[in-house]
C-alpha cells in the first residue's frame, strides 16, 4: 500500500491520504482497477458470490494494509484516510464496515478519521428506479438510505471519486450528498487550454458547493492546472505537482511548501478578496462534535439571539451548523430535554447537524456570493483559513463585502465609458508580468487624429466617438478571460488570458475596422465623402486629416517569461503604438522573449491586418 497526500489548495497543508495499492503493474496488472477486475472476475460466471468473495478479500487485505500503515503516521488524529470501496462489493457493506471499525480499534485509530470513498468508475445506484412514479420507488429510496447510513456509521464522512465521469454524477451528488467529490481528472488535465473543459469544471464545482461538500481536484500535474483548479473554486488537490506517494509514514510531509507559495503568489493578486472578507466574518465559538446535548442547550440559553451554532470536528474543521429551530420539539417538550441528555436514549448531536456551504477567507466575494445563493435558504457560509474554522458571513455580512468591493471598483471606473481606470490596469498588467504559468497578452489602443475631430465637431460629439468605442470592446470581445479598462480620454486598454496571439490580434484588427465603419456617421457628408475634414493638425498646421481611426499595439506575454517590471512595457507600448499608427494594418506586435523584444513576424514591421487578409 502507498499513501497518496491529499493537500490544502489555499495552504499546501496536509488534509490526509487516500491508501492505494503501489504494485499492482509489479504482479502483471495494467492498473490496480485491472487487478480489481481480475479478482471480480476469476471465477468461470457460474458462481457470482464466489467471484465477489474473491474481491472482497483482496479489499478487505487492502483497507487492513492501509490502516497499519495510517496508525504509524505520529499525528494521524489531525489526518484524513480516504479509504476507497469498490461498489460491486456495496451489498457487503455491514461486514466491510464492521471488520473495518475492528481493524481501527486494534490500532488505536479514531474512526472519524476515515472517509469511505466510492468511485463512480462503475455505477451503483439505479437512478431511474429512484424516479418518482417508477415501480418500486419507495423501496429503492429506503435501501438507498439504508446504504448510506450503514456507510456514514462508520465515520459519518463520505467521498465519491472520479466525479462527473459517471453516468449519473448529478443525481448521485444530490442522493448521497457526500462530504468530498473528487473531480475526475479529465476535467483537471489539459483544462487549461480547453475552454469547454474549463467552464465543465467550474459547473462542477459550482454544483457541489452549495450542498456543502467539499472539492478535491485528481491529477494535478502543472502549475497551469493548480491555477485553474484554485480559481474553479477547488478546496483540495491530488497529484503530482503536491508530491508523489509515499510507503514509509515518515516521508508524508505535513506541509508541501511548492503549493503554498504559489497560493501566496495568488493572495497577491488582483481581485484578492480576503480582507474585505476577513472585516465581515462573525466569530462564534463553535460546538465540537461529540458535545453533550446538555452543553448545546446551554449554550443557545447564553445566546439567546443566535438562531444556530457552528459545529466542528475534532481538528477544528467545520462539520455544518446546529439549527435552535431543530431543538425545539424537545425544548417545550416535557422530558424532552432530558430524553436528549440521555446519551442511551435520545439523539446525539450528529443527529442535528445541517450541512453549510464552506469557503476559504481567499476565495473571491463573488464566488462565495454564488455558493450562498444556490444553497437555497443557507442560514450562513461557514468560513475557513487554512481549514480551520475561522466564523461565518451571514447574508447582510456578505452584502457587505460585495458593496464595499463594488465602491472600490466604482470609484476606478471611468465616469464616460464606465469602464475600469487606471488603477486595476496597473493591477492586471502587474499580475500579468508576475505570473509565468499563464500567457497573457495586453493591448494598448487610442484613436488617430482625434484631436482636430474633437476640435471640429465639438467635445460632445468626442465623448460619443469615446463612448462608442466603449460599447464596442464590450460587444466585440469575449467575456472570458478577457479585461477591458479605459485608460483615459481616447486611450484603452486590453489584456487577454490564455489567448493565441494571432487570435487576439484577429479580434482587434475586426474591432479596429468596425469602429472605422461606424464613427463615419458622426462626420458631415461632405468628410464622408471625401474621406477627410479640413482641420490643424498638432503643429497648428491647417491640413486635410483622415477621418478617424484606432491604432493598437499588441504585446505578447508567452508563458514561461522571466519577471519584467511595467516601465519597461510602458516603453515597449509607446514604441509599438508609434509603429502602429504608421502602418496601414493600424496594428503593431510585439512579443516579450527572456532577450529583447522582437516583433513575431521576425521583422520590425507590425502583422498585417487579420481582416484584410
């Protein structure tokens, strides 16, 4: 058996391990799924209890294997075991469970420790016969429920593995309502250059959340991946950028210092929301799992104005929320009270916890705004920092942290083009040059000969000009990965994230010809007739001007770049937006190599213009 960490995507801490089998290619078998399937099928199809038995074994030596090797970790209580159970094997769940509380008890392990994982790898809950109307429904749903609680006995802790590569992820997420999903790693590897994989992860999560149940992205390989997980909303991670598996219990690190750097490069980022959220968050001591229910009706007696209190586990991480409305039937009951007290008799304080969105203090406000709102009537969202508990935002809280973000962005705002000023484009562009594992490409537009417009037509008809060039960007260009500000005046500015830069370059030059067709309407018939105005140009020169147009310098930020400060592309956009201008493609390009910065067409001249090619 080996141990494959499971780590703390905001922190690199250690959540715990998933146990799996090391060698299975060492006995001959392509994987341990292929093992697996050996054993199911080792028998000649004539007696299936045989075959089952077979596999049972080889899973019952599995979890065995695995928990000796757990209890040899020194602080195994502040550790996850993610446990994996074949669902051919689901029918023998009270004996895999009873030999499985024996085999922790032996060892001196905790049972909440462990989280029972099942893969969707094979299907094991009939969804059509769960429909409402379908014959034999109610059984189903009851078998089901026995199922789940005979597996949530053990630990009260649930996982499903491989999710969204099933064929019924979404009915299973809502039937079993797990604890962890861990994402397929389809969705998790080569994401980043796939859109449509992207925004499926993101749905993912955006799904599972709400529910309460926490995210462990599987097959983590790069640093683009860690991005794209973190920004999806991913709590967790698997893979090989944490670290490899580990057999010897001395070699688990407690803390992979790869992932918490790059999360403290990402808490430097644009769009950091943790102080804001930090201010808002209400601290309420909360109930540990196990108290006695005489303690909990004390402490609602103390706060006699809160509606619910926060429950954790033993390592201080949020279980859900203990709701007073839950209690009341044995409040104003007679012995009710007392009947909960009796630890032999009445419910434990399991029995009463509800399940709460979760969310990290760095996750952005707007995602946490969505989790709330799907979460249909959640009293609060539960907020951690590095897994710990660290309180809770109600609705108004969260209101909040959006106004007060909101404020801050409107006071940035250009008051003309309501787009975003100069501050958060020096943001992104400072983000933009400290991070290698993304390409991003920024562009620096303004318009030519917009002074003598200004000048003849009047500074009202220069603001429409302005503002039509504002409704074009957000018209013209895609909403996903792109940022558009207003620098001021006639000056704008672009930066795309993971775009080919002959895509963006295509986007721009389409953008560059559009406003050129549409500002003739703000000329006299005669200026569009003759394709110029009569007017002084800088110099006070009188001249004829051609009508107006926008240049952009294009500048290329290719992944994998080393650190540049902004004056020196500051310099490189002053220098390609005098090309751009000069050239009849009003486009210039420029990429930024670790050398010095050359134009991609490997000559000094900007790209032809995409449209007229």
């Amino acid at each position: 058996m080996a141990l494959d960490p499971v780590v703390g995507i905001h922190s690199g801490r250690t959540l715990g391990v998933e146990a799996v089998m090391d060698n299975a290619v060492a006995l001959g078998y392509a994987s341990t799924h292929d093992l697996l399937d050996a054993a199911f099928d080792s028998s000649d199809g004539s007696d299936p209890l045989r075959a089952q038995n077979r596999l049972l074994d080889i899973e019952t030596a599995a979890h065995q294997a695995a928990v000796r090797l757990f209890a040899a970790l020194p602080d195994n209580p502040a550790l996850k075991l993610f446990l994996n159970l074949d669902s051919r094997l689901l029918a023998n769940a009270d004996r895999i469970v009873a030999g499985l509380r024996a085999s922790l008890s032996d060892h001196g392990i905790a049972p909440t420790s462990v989280v029972l994982t099942i893969s969707e790898r094979m299907p094991f809950v009939n969804v059509e016969a769960l429909c409402d109307g379908a014959p034999g429904a109610d059984a189903a749903h009851e078998d089901l429920e026995r199922l789940l609680a005979t597996l949530r006995g053990l630990s009260g802790r649930l996982a499903l593995a491989d999710f969204g590569a099933g064929s019924a992820s979404l009915p299973l997420l809502t039937l079993t309502r797990p604890d962890f999903v861990k994402l397929d790693r389809f969705f998790v590897q080569a994401q980043a250059r796939d859109r449509g994989r992207r925004l499926a992860l993101q749905g993912l999560v955006n799904l599972a959340q709400p529910l309460g149940t926490l995210v462990i992205a599987e097959g983590v390989e790069t640093v683009e991946q860690y991005q794209t997980c973190r920004q999806a909303g991913c709590e967790y991670l698997q893979g090989p950028l944490a670290g490899p598996r580990v057999t010897a219990a001395q070699d688990l690190p407690r803390t992979y210092e790869g992932i918490r750097s790059l999360s403290e490069i990402d808490h430097r980022r644009v769009g950091n929301d943790a102080a804001l959220i930090a201010a808002q968050t209400e601290y309420m001591a909360p109930i540990t799992m196990g108290t006695a229910m005489a303690e909990v009706f004390e402490c609602f007696r103390q706060a006699k104005d809160q509606t619910f209190l926060p429950a954790v586990d033993a390592a201080d991480e949020p279980v859900g929320i203990i709701r007073e409305a839950d209690l009341k039937e044995y409040t104003y009951s007679l012995y009710g009270k007392d009947l909960l007290s009796n630890r032999a008799l009445g419910r434990t304080l399991d029995g009463f916890v509800v399940r709460a969105p979760v969310a990290d203090v760095t996750t952005p406000a707007e995602k946490i705004l969505d989790v709330f709102s799907a979460s249909g009537g959640a009293e609060c969202v539960l907020i951690t920092r590095d897994r710990k508990y660290m309180g809770f935002l109600s609705a108004s809280s969260l209101l909040k942290v959006i106004s007060e973000k909101n404020l801050a962005m409107a006071r940035d705002q250009n008051p003309l083009s309501r787009l975003p000023g100069n501050t958060m484009i020096n943001e992104y562009i400072f983000e933009a040059l400290h991070t290698t594992d993304r390409p991003s490409t920024l562009v620096y537009l303004d318009f030519d000969n917009f002074k003598p417009f200004n000048d003849t037509y009047g500074y009202r008809q220069g603001d429409r000009a302005i503002t039509l060039f504002a409704e074009l960007l957000r018209k013209a260009l895609p909403r996903e990965d792109v940022f558009v500000g207003h620098v001021g005046g006639d000056d704008f500015f672009v930066g795309f994230r993971d775009f080919d830069p002959d895509h963006v370059v295509h986007l721009i030059g389409d953008l560059i010809e559009r406003f050129r067709r549409d500002v003739e309407s703000f000329y006299d018939e005669e200026a569009r007739r003759t394709g110029f105005i009569v007017a002084r140009d800088r110099e006070g020169v009188e001249r004829h001007l051609p009508l107006l147009t926008a240049s952009a310098a294009v500048i290329e930020i290719p992944r994998g770049h080393s650190t540049r400060s902004a004056d020196e592309i500051a310099g490189l956009i002053a220098r390609y937006k005098k090309k751009a201008k000069e050239s009849a493609s009003k486009i210039a390009a420029a990429r930024l190599d670790d050398g010095a910065p050359a134009d991609p067409t490997g000559a000094d001249a900007p790209r032809p213009d995409p449209v007229r090619a």
